[in-house]
C-alpha cells in the first residue's frame, strides 16, 4: 500500500487529497496544525499527525516521528494568503509558504521510497510571467520564492530518485479561494493524482497546472 503525507489536510484543498488518495487506498498520513479540531479529517480514518508548516523544529519534530516511515508522496499544501504587505503577514506568508514547504522537503528526503515524488502546491500568482493584475504582493512574492527554491532542489537532487514539481491547482472554492471560485475542490484535486503519478525524474522542478500543463515562470 503506497504512501502519501500530506500538510495541511484539515481543510481545502489539503482535506481533498486525503479523501482522494484514501479513497483509492492509498495510507495517508494527513498533517494539520491543530489535530484535535480536524474532526472531517478524523472522520475519514486516516492518520493524522500534528504539524506547524511554518515552523523549522515542528517539521523536524515530525521527521523524527516518522522515521523509518517510507514515503512515495509529499505534498506541500499548507498555505495562507495575507491580506495586507505588512512585515508580520509577509514574514508569516515566507515562513508557510516558502520556507517551511522547503524545511519540509529537506527534511523528508531520507523518507522516500525510490521513485518518490514531492509536490508543492504553488500558485499561478507565484508567476511573474503571468502577472498582469498585480496585487497580492506578499503572497505572490511568497510563492515565486517557492517556485525558486523547490526549482533549486529539484537540480541539486537530480542524482536522487526524487521527482519534484511544484503543482497550481487552479482557483478552488475553499476559504482561500472563495466562494466565487472557478472550481470546486473535488475537480481540482481529482485532476492531480495522474499528474503526480505521471511526473518522472526527467521533468523534475516543473511548474505545472493541476491538469499537468506546463506554466510560465
Ligand atoms: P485554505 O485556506 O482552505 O486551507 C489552508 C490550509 O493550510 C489549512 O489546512 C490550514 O490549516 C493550513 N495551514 C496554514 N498555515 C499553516 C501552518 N502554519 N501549519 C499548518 N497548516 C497550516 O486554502 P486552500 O486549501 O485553498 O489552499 C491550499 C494550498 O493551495 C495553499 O498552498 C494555497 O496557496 C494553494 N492555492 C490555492 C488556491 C485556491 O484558489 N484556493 C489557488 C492557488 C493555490 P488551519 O486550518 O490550521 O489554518
């Protein structure tokens, strides 16, 4: 049975994939900050693990915690979109979306199961390429420093058997996304799996659509 961790499972977009890939039998090891409130993710069965994604000695606290532990999926989900571009929200914004998902992989990487893949979920704002609106300063900033940094792993590990990519999985409707988002959380996440399963060591550091698209940078 292969398995998959996964940060921030508790709502959104991270409780989708635990229900997906538990679905589909997979064991999932669903990571929330506050475990004891998580009551979908209870529901579902699977284990759940406690985890601050932002925080350097909560991941390794973890790591330690699942030593031994053979792990064929990662995904970084945990995220927060500031409101404001003030130093404590664009601090907070760095250390859930960039640094912690990059402390993440550093510290799982003895943990995979050859042919492992570790996935970040990014944003489309993270582009710079693609910028035509502006706005969202911190969290766009927070995400291309995420794209850069998971790009940067993905080359210092080529002589591993690690894939990486970094995954956008499209404007969902969940409290980050909003009610008047594009899609629903099911069509999403549904859309990911053959992605992730897909990805190969020779597209590793890819930025990609949650339909397996290539972005622009
Ligand atoms: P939600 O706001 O619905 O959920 C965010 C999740 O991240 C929650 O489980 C939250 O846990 C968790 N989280 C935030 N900070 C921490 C932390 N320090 N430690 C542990 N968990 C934390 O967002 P989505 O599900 O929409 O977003 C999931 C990912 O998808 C994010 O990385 C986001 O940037 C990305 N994304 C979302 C889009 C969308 O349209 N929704 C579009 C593009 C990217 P808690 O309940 O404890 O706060």
């Amino acid at each position: 049975m292969p398995t998959i961790l996964i940060t921030g499972a508790n709502r959104g977009i991270g409780l989708e994939f635990a229900r997906q890939y538990a679905a589909d039998g997979w064991r999932v090891i669903a990571a929330a900050r506050r475990p004891g409130e998580a009551e979908e993710l209870k529901q579902l069965g699977v284990e759940v693990e406690q985890l601050d994604a932002a925080e350097g000695a909560s991941i390794h606290a973890l790591a330690d915690r699942l030593k031994g532990r053979a792990i064929d999926v990662l995904i970084a989900n945990a995220g927060v979109l500031p409101r404001g571009v003030d130093t404590a929200e664009w601090t907070k914004a760095f250390a859930t979306n960039c640094i912690g998902p990059t402390l993440l992989a550093k510290a799982f990487k003895a943990h995979m199961a050859a042919g492992g893949k570790m996935i970040a979920i990014t944003s489309k704002m993270g582009s710079i390429a693609d910028n035509e609106s502006g706005g969202a300063i911190a969290y766009r900033s927070s995400k291309a420093a995420l794209n850069a940094a998971w790009r940067s792993l993905s080359i210092d590990w080529r002589g591993d058997d690690i894939a990486l990519a970094m995954l956008h999985p499209g404007w969902v409707q969940t409290d980050m996304g909003g009610a008047g988002a594009a899609i629903d959380p099911t069509t999403s996440v549904s859309g990911m799996p053959a992605t992730i399963a897909g990805l190969t060591r020779d597209r590793t550091g890819s930025f990609l659509n949650y339909d397996g698209q290539e972005l622009p940078w």
